[in-house]
C-alpha cells in the first residue's frame, strides 16, 4: 500500500516568474496611467480655458444688441446699449468700446478692464509656457517648429530655382542681338556679372551656348532685327 501511494503522487508544478516579468509589466502599466492622467490634466485645462473665453464673451454681448440680420454672420453689426455706437461683429473691440465709454455704468467698465487684465495675465502665461518648451532640448514644439522650418526652406529653395533652358535660350539671344558670337559667355567680366545678378543660374559654356544657337536656327528663330548673319554662322560651328 505505501508503495501505491507513494506512486500515485505526482510532483507539484511550480510556476517561475520571469526574471523581471512582473516589474516591466507594472512599469509600463504606470506609464500608461501616467500619460493618461497627463492627457486627462491637459483636456481638462483646456476646458476650464474655453469656458473662461467663452465667457468673457458673452459678458460682452449682454451690453450690445444685434442692429443687422444673423445671416451676416462675421460681419453682423452690433449697438452699444448705453451710447448707441454701432461695431461690426469683433469681442476684442467691442470690449474696449465698453472700457471707454463715457455713458457705460462705472460697474460696466470696472468689469471690462478686470476683463482685459484676465485676458492679458493668460497671454503672458501662455508665452511664458511657450517660451519655457521651447527652450527644452528635442521637445515636441521645438522638433515640430524644426519640421515646419526645414519644410520652409525647401519651399523657398524650389521657389528660387531657375529654369535654365528657359534662361540659356533668352541669353542665347541676347547675345545675337549684341551681333556676339558664342565664346562672347567665356568673358568673365560678363559671367561674374550674370552671375551677381543671379547666383542660382547654371552659367553656360561656350560648347552650351553653341548647342543653343543651333537649336534656334533649327526651329526658325529667328534673331532681333538688329542681330546679324554672322551670329547664325557661329552655330553652324
């Protein structure tokens, strides 16, 4: 019998954590919560600002009446109350026509001034957060502004290009009209002053300006009046 029994049982399993297992699992459990709360914390923020703009606005409207249809949406004019002025649709000016006037109750202005220095305490705290991320090695506003900069130079380098056929051929001409020849581009007094004007130019060659003449004579063009045969010689070169 203790043989049946000592053969009828098992060795029990003993489940092993992986070294560090419950660590990084709590780990990145926290940091979860963490960017929630953070993203939570910055909506919530955001609301209370909204709210405060929101009504700061609407204290202005109760001191003005519409005087135009509501179809005219941003450009809809309004009454002052108290001294009959008439502002198209604009919060910002409609607020400092109350802090100024004369016929407005002395509450009335008190309340817009206390209104402006609100709105002015806001600006300089949001620039100074600004300014604050702005100065924080490889944080998400100073990598979006480099994106946004580098972005801006490549457009102002593709707006600054030149189309040089375009331009090679106009040259090309030119230098007809002047009764010039070909190897007039190897004066370098004349490229350093083409290239003064415009430093992005791809300057051509005596060998270009030839292959550019006689693409010219081989589509009719034909030179300025002023220009001469030996100018149409030259491409035959």
């Amino acid at each position: 019998m203790m043989e049946g029994v000592g053969a009828d049982k098992q060795p029990e399993a003993v489940a092993v954590p992986a070294p560090g297992g419950d660590t990084s699992a709590a780990a990145a459990a926290a940091a979860v919560t963490s960017d929630a709360d953070a993203d939570a914390a910055a909506a919530k923020k955001k609301h209370v600002k909204y709210i405060e703009r929101k009504d700061s606005a609407s204290w202005v409207y109760s001191h003005w009446e519409p005087c135009s249809p509501e179809e005219d949406g941003p450009k809809r004019k309004y009454r002052c109350k108290y001294s009959d002025q008439i502002y198209r649709h604009n919060v910002t000016r409609m607020r400092n026509h109350l802090l100024n006037c004369n016929s407005a109750p002395e509450e009335v202005r008190q309340k817009a001034q206390e209104c402006c220095d609100q709105i002015s305490e806001r600006k300089t705290a949001k620039d100074k957060e600004k300014k604050s991320r702005g100065d924080e090695a490889g944080s998400p506003s100073s990598k979006k502004m480099k994106g946004f900069d580098a972005e801006a130079r490549g457009l102002i380098a593709d707006a600054k290009k030149i189309d040089s056929k375009d331009a090679n051929n106009k040259f090309g001409r030119a230098l007809a009209s002047l009764k010039l020849e070909p190897e007039s581009v190897n004066n370098e007094k004349l490229k350093q002053f083409v290239k003064s004007i415009s430093p992005n130019y791809d300057y051509p060659d005596e060998a270009e300006m030839k292959t550019i003449w006689v693409t010219l004579k081989l589509t009719h063009e034909t030179f300025d009046s002023n220009g001469n045969g030996n100018g149409a010689n030259g491409a035959n070169e």
